[in-house]
C-alpha cells in the first residue's frame, strides 16, 4: 500500500514537514510496511516558502529589507533545488505580523521591503518567482515594490512620493525607463485566491482596509488614493487595472505585480501542487492524507485540503484529512473529494496543550485513522 501526505502546516504550531512527518510516524505504527511519499503543501500564504523548500531540496535566505513601517527587518526567500526558482511570501517582508497592533496604519505601510527580496533573488540569479501575497499590512497597490525594483512614481514637483496607500494621492507621473531590466526576462507566478478588484466596495481597502488598522475614514482617503493610481497607471501605461479580478489583493498588491511584473495568476495551491509534482505521487496511490490548522466552510474556497482532494479524485484516491480545529460548515468539503475529517483534539482540551502537543497528537489520530481505513479494506476484501 501507498499513502501520499500531502498537509499543509498548522499555522504558528508546525510546518506542513513535521505535519507530514507526524501523520506517517502514525501511519506506520499502524501498518509498519506501507510506503510513503511525504509532500508538504501550501496555499500560497503562510508556510508557502518553507513547504516548496522541503519539497523541492531548496534553502532559506535571509535578507535585512524595509519592513511595512520603514523599519529594518530580516525576511527570508526560498531558493529551490533548481537553482533557478526563488519562492516570495511577501507577508516575510510586509506583513501583518510585523506590525504591532497599536502601530498598524495602511496609510503609511509600504511594500518597499517586498520589492527588495525580489531584487535580492535577481541578484542570486533567480529567473522563476513564485510569489504569495496573504497576510500583507499595506495598501499601496504594490507602489513601494515598484520603486524598490527601479520605477519611479512621482508628484507634481518630479520627486519620488513617499511610502504607503495615502502618498498615492499625491501621484501624478510613473516613469518606468528603470524599472530593473532583469524582469523582462523572469517567468512569475502569483499565488493569488481572491479575485476582488483594486477600488470600490469590493476593493482592497472597503475589504481588507480595516484589518490592517484603517478606520471608516481611512478607508475613504485609501479607496481615493488607490483610484488615482489606477488612473496614473492607465494614463502612462496604457493598462486598466481598476476592476481586473484579483487587482485588490494585498492591498493591491496584486495590481502592482500584474502592472509592473506582469505576472500570471494562479490559485495558490494549484501552484505548490504542480512545484511538488503531486500529481506524479497520486497517481498509483492507495490513500491520502492530507491537513490543516483548520477547516471551515471557507475550506473549499481554494484551500490546501480540497485543492489536494480534487486532484486525488481525479485518480479514484480515498482523502482523509486531519485537522486541528473543525468549524462551522466544514461540510462542504465533501463535495469536494474529501472522504472525512478528523480533529486531533481527543476531546474537550484548551488550545495551549492542542498546540504544545501538536505533533504527538497528529500521530495519534493518523494513526487511528490508518486502523479504520485497513479494517474496511479488509473487510471489502482489499
């Protein structure tokens, strides 16, 4: 019997490899001679780096860039086995978690940092990008990325406008004639699973705005700023990016890597499915494992179970995932190729311990799990 692991980390607790490791050490207590393939995935958002860096035989680098509030930080990038392909999360450079909650203001946060680890990995020799853009703490519309990368974005006086959504106001000119010439021969994909527009009330900041620390006002004068970007761009560019499906993203973000990069845009699962050759794995095996943190009725909305479920039923591949926290309206899962879900909490117990004893207890229920599957194989006479 083959079983292919293929989970995603749980988020702040363990990495999609020591998910994967976990769930086979329980495997294997269960039906010690069974073959495995350990596949960590990823949605593109947290966790993405590291789990493309296991899969693929790459390394962490580190490099000190701008953080979202100007401030110094030391982000990471993935550079895979290829030598060839660099993974950005941009969340290491200009996310959320960077910023305390008190100091949180999309006014003033800048991707400048995001726009540097994509230089950093020119330098090393990068020509492939696969770029994940959950978690970010700025509405810029990727304005500091691009001035990172060579483009010039200028007010009526010809000066560089300053950093965050806000100076976006002020922007009345976008000269692109050293914009890093390297991009023109670099193959990107952005890992991107929402498809709102750039401006209005489904835009990056009515959207996103206030959980970056916007306040109703703030949203206005963010929505206004993001427009007046929007028209510069069409204007000197020739590009209408307002209303393009996933232009919001990010804080517009994904406006800034489509106009700027010009990127393709993929859901973020499918893209670590095809950098990790899931598919190859799946196709002469008896069972999958896969997981997450949690699952929800949002998990069928391009996240990591349903994306590795959909592929696996392509091949007739039973899918159990496990979990650390099952919500509300996880059920839609099902109609989406996943068999059944199990919690690794054994019963009622507080978060700290779920967290403190993560790995023993995904072995646990994997291996409980592998125990059922081999009991009804057997009696179906498997």
């Amino acid at each position: 019997m083959k079983v292919v692991i293929a989970p995603q980390g749980f988020k702040g607790n363990l990495s999609a490899l020591q998910v994967s490791q976990a769930i086979d050490q329980g495997i294997r207590r269960a039906l010690p001679e069974v073959v495995t393939s350990l596949v960590p995935m990823a949605d593109g958002g947290e966790g993405t780096t590291q789990a493309l860096v296991d899969a693929r035989g790459g390394s962490l680098v580190a490099a000190a860039v701008t953080g979202p509030m100007g401030e110094s930080v030391v982000a990471h990038w993935g550079f895979l086995g290829d030598g060839a392909t660099a993974v950005i999360e941009m969340a290491a450079a200009s996310g959320l978690g960077l910023v305390p909650p008190e100091k949180r203001n999309p006014l003033l946060a800048t991707t400048y940092g995001t726009g540097e680890l994509i230089r950093h990995a020119l330098d090393k020799g990068c020509r492939k990008f696969i770029i994940g853009i959950g978690g970010s703490a700025t509405n810029d519309g990727g304005a500091g990325m691009a001035q990172a990368l060579g483009a010039k974005l200028l007010d009526a006086g010809g000066k560089q406008i300053a950093f965050g959504g806000g100076a976006l106001a002020e922007l009345a000119r976008i000269d692109v004639t050293a914009l890093d010439p390297r991009l023109a021969d670099c193959d990107i994909l952005l890992a991107c699973d929402v498809d709102n527009p750039l401006c209005g009330p489904g835009g990056a900041s009515a959207v996103y705005g206030p959980q970056k620390g916007a306040t109703r006002e703030m949203v206005a004068r963010l929505d206004s700023a993001l427009s007046r970007y929007a028209d510069v761009i069409e204007r000197d560019l020739g590009i209408d990016i307002r209303n393009v499906p996933g232009s919001g993203a990010a804080g517009g973000l994904g406006a800034g890597l489509m106009v700027f990069l010009k990127v393709k845009t993929q859901p973020g699962v499918e893209i670590v499915i095809r950098a990790t050759g899931l598919v190859e794995h799946l196709k002469d095996a008896s069972l999958v494992f896969t997981g997450e943190g949690r699952i929800d009725g949002q998990t069928a909305c391009g996240k990591t179970a349903v994306g590795v479920a959909r592929r696996a039923k392509e091949f007739g591949v039973p899918v159990i995932v496990i979990v650390g926290e099952i919500g509300a309206g996880y059920q839609t899962v099902y109609q989406q190729g996943v068999d059944t879900v199990f919690s690794i909490a054994p019963g009622p117990i507080s978060l700290s311990r779920s967290q403190k004893e993560a790995a023993a207890l995904t072995s646990d229920i994997a291996e409980r799990a592998m125990r059922l599957f081999c009991a009804g194989s057997r009696r179906n006479g498997g």
